[in-house]
C-alpha cells in the first residue's frame, strides 16, 4: 500500500454527515487505537434517502467483514467531496469508494486520491481516471428498461417529460440516453459508445415512434425546483400524458405536482429508484412502475471490494455490475419488504 499523504484538514470545517458503523459507534481514531481493523470510506454524492440504504449495506459489510467504515454525504456537491475525501487521506483511510459529482473535472483529483489510497467508484463513474473499479448499474440499459415501463404506460404512445437532478453525472446522461432511445425505436448502444442527445434538446421523435420526448428539467437537487419544474410543465404542455423521474426524489416532486392539479387520472408516472413516496403511488395505482438498483448492494459490494483490494486480491474487471429490478404493481408488496428488511439489517447492532 502506498504511503498516505497527510493533508492539514480540519474535521470541524467540513458540512457533512458522518454515520457510525455497526461496530458500535466508532468515531475518529477508533479504528487507529484498535489497531487491527481496516479502515474504509463511503463517499455519496449528496444527500438523499437513497443513499442511507447505501450505507445499510455499507453497514451490513463492516459488521460482516470485521472492518472499519464511515460514510459521508456531502450537502453541497463537488466542494464538500473534495474536503472529505482530503480529510479521509489526511486520516489513512485504506480505500474509498466514492459516487464522483462531477467526474469530468474532478478526474484530476480522484487521481491525486487514486495515487494516496485505494479508490473505486460506484453508482456514478468517473471513466477517465485511475479508480481501480466501478460498482454500479449499467444506467444505459437501466434508462431503456425505465422507457420500456412508459411504453407499458402508455401503450398508444404520447407526450413524455423527463425529469433529473443534474446532468453532469455520468449515470444521470447515461439513463436519460436510454429512455430516448427506447421510445424512439433507436438501436441499443454499447455503454462505452453511447451517443447523447444534446441537453437542450426539445420534442425528440422519430418516423415509426408514438412518443414525443418534449424536454428534459433539471433541478440541482433542490426539491422546490424539482416540483415547480413539474408543475410548470404541466401548465406549458397541456397534453403531457407522461413523467418520467431519473433520480429518486423526481417522481415524489412530480406525483405531488399532478395531484395539486387534479391529473391523476391523466399523467403517468414512472421513476427511478424507491422512495416511499414513489413506492406507495404503485401500490395505489397513481404511478405505473420504477426501475430500482437495489441500493443496499452498491454499498456492501464496494466495501466487499475495498476488502479484497486492500488484502492484495487484483480485481477480476474494472466494471462490476450491479442487477437492477423493475418494480410494479405486480412485485410492491415483496420489493418494498425487501427494502425494509434490508434498511433494518443495516441498522442492527
């Protein structure tokens, strides 16, 4: 292992949550005065519901592996990361498995950490740098499924919105790309060759297509923009018959949006990831369907990996991928058991 270079950062100055591992509530030092267990990092890209069934599995990982593991959320993107990520390498941290903001431009300093710690990646990408491996869900073909429950919504096709946090996240283009391509009848690409459509890009369609993708929002992952981007669209396209939320927190802001307008019985819904709030309108009919990553696996599987990096044991590939799982009225019930049983797994001592 290389050596740890020692960066003077303040814990005190950084806006972040830290969770305590199973272990009992370790906190900074512990694991240095146990002095046997290795010490690993979970890094999320914000904060969110969906990340705190992540770190369930980070949970489950250290209580099972015998290892030592924070996890950290920055609230505020690129530069909160950047301090907690300097801060875990000024403590020794052994590895890191982080879900980049912004991979494009922060590749230079993921491979400043790459060359200090071990370093994966997981939900999000960041392909250009020295990571050793990527955890996560193949987004493209995610995003595809994701437009085929749309079909499934509406099989005589229609107006659909697109609705994201941001698109400077790999992931979040990937999974855009793949709905547009599925309801325009496109071919399936390869995820290293996918080609995307440009942002701005407005009443997307094709000769043989029944669907019109008419825009695509995005909000920063703030929630009051996340509704009023829906709610604005339904007041501009007046024959919009589909939402479609690419992160977590979208179909919740979309669904409260269409209720407030009376159009329940007009606008599907369909999203990604399991909030309860999405969860519960499948279970009510008020929304057709969403594509979950089964979350609790990217946070026990990069811990697992960190693991076995860190015991010398050479990845077999650079891409391990996460199966993702179409959630609809057919499977609530047993999916969102599952996402309890796993969330209270997580919490046990």
């Amino acid at each position: 292992m290389k050596n740890k270079i020692r960066i003077l950062v303040s814990l005190l100055t950084i806006p972040c949550l830290w969770f305590a591992g199973c272990g009992g509530g370790s906190t900074e030092g512990d694991s240095d005065a146990a002095g046997a267990s290795s010490s690993f990092a979970y890094v999320t890209n914000g904060v969110d519901p969906f990340w705190d069934l992540c770190a369930a599995g980070v949970r489950i990982a250290e209580k099972e592996f015998g290892v030592s593991c924070e996890v950290l959320m920055p609230p505020k993107g690129v530069v909160d990361q950047k301090r907690m990520m300097e801060t875990l390498l000024a403590k020794g941290i052994d590895g890191i498995a982080v879900s980049p903001v912004d991979a494009e431009n922060q590749t230079p300093f993921l491979n400043e950490i790459a060359e200090n710690t071990i370093l994966i990646t997981n939900d999000s990408d960041a392909p250009k740098s020295k990571r050793l491996v990527f955890i996560g869900t193949n987004n493209y073909k995610a995003g595809r499924a994701l437009g085929g429950l749309v079909k499934k919504a509406l099989p005589e096709g229609g107006e659909v919105m697109l609705f994201v946090g941001r698109l400077e996240q790999l992931n979040a283009r990937q999974r855009r790309q793949g709905v547009i391509d599925e309801l325009l009848g496109r071919p399936v690409q390869s995820l290293d060759q996918v080609k995307y459509d440009p942002v701005d890009a407005t009443n997307l369609t094709a000769e043989g297509s029944k669907y019109v993708v008419m825009d695509t929002r995005t909000d920063n992952f703030d929630k009051a923009k996340a509704k009023s981007n829906a709610e604005d669209a339904i007041t501009k396209y007046k024959d919009l018959q589909c939402m479609v939320g690419l992160f977590a927190y979208n179909s919740p802001s979309c669904i409260d949006a269409i209720k407030e307008a009376g159009k329940l019985d007009q606008i599907k819904i369909c999203g990604f990831d399991e909030q309860d709030a999405l969860l519960q309108a499948i279970a009510d009919g008020n929304a057709y369907g969403t594509i979950s990553q089964q979350p609790w696996e990217y946070g026990y599987e990069s811990i697992k990996m960190l693991k076995n990096i860190h015991e010398g044991n050479s990845p077999v590939s650079t891409y391990q991928e996460v199966a993702f799982l179409e959630v609809t009225k057919d499977n609530i019930d047993e999916f969102w058991a599952k996402k309890k049983e796993m969330a209270e797994l997580g919490k046990s001592e």
